[in-house]
C-alpha cells in the first residue's frame, strides 16, 4: 500500500507563518505537521510515500529528503499550478504512480491519531472514508450523508449540517479497483468541468451512480484540520499530547487485533 499526501497548498488563512513555510511545516510540539504524519504512516506498516508538492516545495525537499530518517521511501509529483488549482489538480498529477495500487490519500494539514489510519487500514471495502460525527458540523466543513446502512450518499461542503452524517477528515483508503474508479472519475471532472473542485467531488460522483463508498467513525480518536490559527492553537494544546498518547499504545493495539483475527 502506498500512501499520497497533498502538500500543495499555500495556506492563507495562516499568514504570516506561511509566508515563510508551507503550512504542513509548521512546527506543533516537536516536529511539523508532516512529520507527525510521517511518523504515523511508518507506524502503521506502509513504507511507500508519494508527496504532491507546490508552494515552496525546496522546503518539504529539504526537511523530507527520500524520507530515509523515518525508514519510508519518498518520491515527489510538483503542482506548480497550485496557485491556481484545487487539489483535485494534484491528485490527477500523481495519477500515474498510483495506478494498480492500494493508497491511502492524506491531507497534508491533518494532524490525527495514528489509530485512525490503522482502522482505515483493516476497513473492509474498495473506498473507505474516516468520517468524525462526534462534532458540530459548520458550514466549510467537508460534510457527508449517508443512507443508515453504512453507504455514504453524498460528499460535499455544500451539503446541509442539519442533514448530514459528520465530516470527512480528509484521510481515505482505496483499494485497487477503488483507486482505478476514482482516479477515472477525477480525469473525466478535469476534462469536462475543470480543475476548480475538491477531490472529493469525484467520490460525491461516484457516490452517486451507487459505487460502494463506505466509512468508517473516528470515534474518540484525535484529529485536527489545521486551516487557521484558531486550529493551530487547538493543535498545539491539548491535541498533539492526545495524538502522542495513542501513538504509545498502538503498538499494543495492532498486537490485540492481530491476535483476535488469528482465533
């Protein structure tokens, strides 16, 4: 399985931080953000990166490098329209790499527990997203719906909070076949609409022609989207301690489970 992180983005909403840096390099206790998911990514068994960079990508060259400090192997796709994009752009540009393979697609401003992404992992189903319905959902959150049977129906900012199941965090699995149909789905969106839409505007498509996209609940788990300084406070204190708790027991946990799957 590989992993996709989507680093492109500038960041605004975190001026002046990220007239310096990425948003994904900035620090949160005692390394960036993306090191945190680096670390998660190596916990949870996958050694295969691949980073769409954009804005100030010598940066996240710099610090990653061919990700050797963490035992992964990362490789690099640059979006250098990533001014003028959405990251619907960016994954079509890694379209190719991703071809015939299981991937997990991470946003590259989430800072989460790594139980999160283990669960994902051992999810059943082609298109599996983590979806948190714990909290109040507000109107730029990336919501969805579902039909009560475990099936998401709809993916979209646009959707009504009163109406919708919770929100997805932007961390998703794909399988083989799963991978193919979206990466097919966001091909066609880009040929005949453009690239001003969110990659999740092709899993709302294929929602909607009844493809198998499924989710599982993050529960308790922790998790932050870190889009602006009211986020990056909340990341610094308590969440990042949190995170760090359940990366202490995650090795305890994956022992647990494998032991139960083995009866």
């Amino acid at each position: 399985m590989k992993a996709l992180i989507l680093a492109a983005g500038m960041g605004k909403r975190l001026k002046p931080i990220t007239d310096r840096m990425p948003k994904t390099l900035i620090k949160v206790e005692d390394k960036p953000i993306l090191g945190h998911i680096l670390t998660n990514i190596k916990e949870c068994g996958i050694e295969d990166v691949l980073i769409v960079t954009g804005y100030k990508d010598e940066l996240i060259h710099k610090y990653v490098g061919d990700g050797s400090r963490w035992g992964l192997k990362v490789t690099y796709c640059h979006n250098k329209w990533y001014n003028s994009t959405e990251n619907i752009f960016s994954v079509n540009l890694a379209s190719e790499e991703l071809k015939g393979n299981e991937f997990v697609l991470i946003n590259a401003d989430d800072l989460f527990s790594p139980v999160i992404l283990w669960k994902l992992m051992e999810a059943p189903g082609d298109i599996v997203l983590a979806v948190d319905n714990q909290g109040t959902v507000g109107t730029e959150e990336m919501k969805v719906s579902t039909d009560g049977n475990g099936r998401i129906i709809a993916v979209s900012k646009e959707l009504d909070p009163s109406e919708s199941y919770g929100e997805d965090i932007g961390i998703i699995k794909f399988s083989k076949s799963g991978g193919r149909a979206f990466l097919n789905t966001i091909k066609r969106i880009i040929k005949e609409r453009g690239h001003r839409f969110y990659f999740q505007k092709a899993i709302d498509d294929l929602s909607a022609k009844e493809y198998p996209v499924t989710y599982i609940n993050v529960g308790n788990e922790p998790w932050i989207e870190v889009d602006d300084h009211f986020d990056l406070k909340w990341a610094k204190t308590p969440i990042i301690y949190m995170i760090k708790e359940r990366l202490k027991t995650l090795g305890q946990m994956i022992k647990s489970i494998r032991k139960k799957k083995s009866k």
